[in-house]
C-alpha cells in the first residue's frame, strides 16, 4: 500500500473520521417509523396501559378462568409485597375467551338466564347450577387492583345465542342485556385470541390455564 494513504488512513481511523472518508452520493434520510401493529382504533386502549412488569393469561374454561384471575391476583400481590413496586409498575390483564367468557358478566345475568343450568356450573354452597357468576369478586378484586378483564365478543355472542335458542327469543334483544351485564371496567374484544396477541405486541408476557 502507498505509504501516503496509509498515513492517511492512519490520521483517518485516529480523528474518528474514517467512516466519513467516503464521500456520500446520497443525503441520509431518517428511517421509516415501525409499525407496532397497534395502530388500529381498537387497540388504543392498549397502548393507554402503564407498567413495565407486564403480564397476560389466557383462559379457555370455567375452572380455568377462576385459577387465572388467581394467578393475576398473585402476579399484583408479589410484585407490590416482595418486589416493593408500585402498582403503575404492574399490568395484569386475563383474558376470558371460550368457555370461560361468562365470568365476564355480572351475577344478575347469571341469575336472570340460569347460566349455571345452561353451563353445566354447580354452586359449591349447595350444589345446586350456580346463579352467580363465582369468579365476580376475583375479577372485580383484580380491576381494582389496576388490572384489566378482557372478555371474547365471539364467545359471549355465542352464549346469547345459546340463551336465544333455548329461551325461544330474539338474538338481538338477549345479546343486548348480555352485553350490558359485562362486569365494571372489563372490556369486551372482538375476539380473545386476537386479544392475546394484541397482548403480545404491547410487550406482555403471556402464559395459558386450561
């Protein structure tokens, strides 16, 4: 090599300027913005969710929706007693999707369509089809706490039809008083498993209960 462009390269690599010994044919244009994939009017909610420590369960039963909001509760309590966070360090949300949707809802509509005969859900005070939603103080525990409820639309759609065909009614007008038995503060997607990848995106960790 030519002693002077070493010495030129040497001078270069010295000053931090060798990167720039090239001489650009193009201007620098800033990168495109990446799509998070949040972009839509329907996840804005999402993005509004503080929290770094950030946790999603999915649940797809009865009995499964009961040990998530469980396990939610949990996830709030260590992080806020062991860890010492506060509680805008920590989301917990639960998503209640297939047959664990109805815990979504309020007792009242538990009551009003004799949900447990339909469900096949007994109470464990006198075994008899439960008339009462038995994971509505854990939900509402849970939404206190800061955490989020998200119900499936398809499902819960599904269970109006169940209680529409039985009860000989119209879809719409069931649908109605079910939508309107939704817990207070859960929210209602138009579909759980959509709603757990939008999770996903928003940067939580999701784990599954049967």
């Amino acid at each position: 090599m030519d002693s002077s462009v070493h010495s030129r390269r040497q001078f270069l690599a010295a000053s931090g300027l060798l990167g720039l010994a090239g001489l650009q044919t193009e201007p620098l244009r800033p990168s495109a913005k990446q799509d998070d994939g949040l972009g839509h009017d329907l996840d804005v909610w999402l993005r509004a969710i503080p929290g770094i420590h950030r946790l999603a369960i999915d649940a797809i039963t009865l009995s499964g929706g009961r040990r998530a909001l469980g396990y939610a509760t949990t996830f709030q309590m260590v992080n806020r007693g062991a860890y010492g966070l506060a509680a805008d360090a920590i989301a917990a949300a639960v998503v209640l999707r297939d047959e664990a949707a109805p815990h979504a809802f309020q007792s009242t509509l538990w009551d009003r369509f004799q949900l447990g005969e339909l469900l096949r859900q007994t109470d464990p005070r006198d075994g008899t089809p439960a008339r009462r939603n038995l994971a509505a103080g854990s939900a509402q525990a849970l939404i206190a706490q800061g955490g989020t409820i998200v119900a499936c639309g398809l499902a819960s759609r599904g269970l109006a039809g169940s209680i529409a065909q039985r009860d000989g009614r119209p879809f719409a007008e069931v649908w109605a008083e079910v939508e309107s038995a939704l817990l207070p503060g859960a929210r209602l997607a138009p579909s759980g498993i959509t709603a757990i990848q939008r999770f996903a995106l928003a940067r939580f960790a999701v784990t599954a209960v049967g």
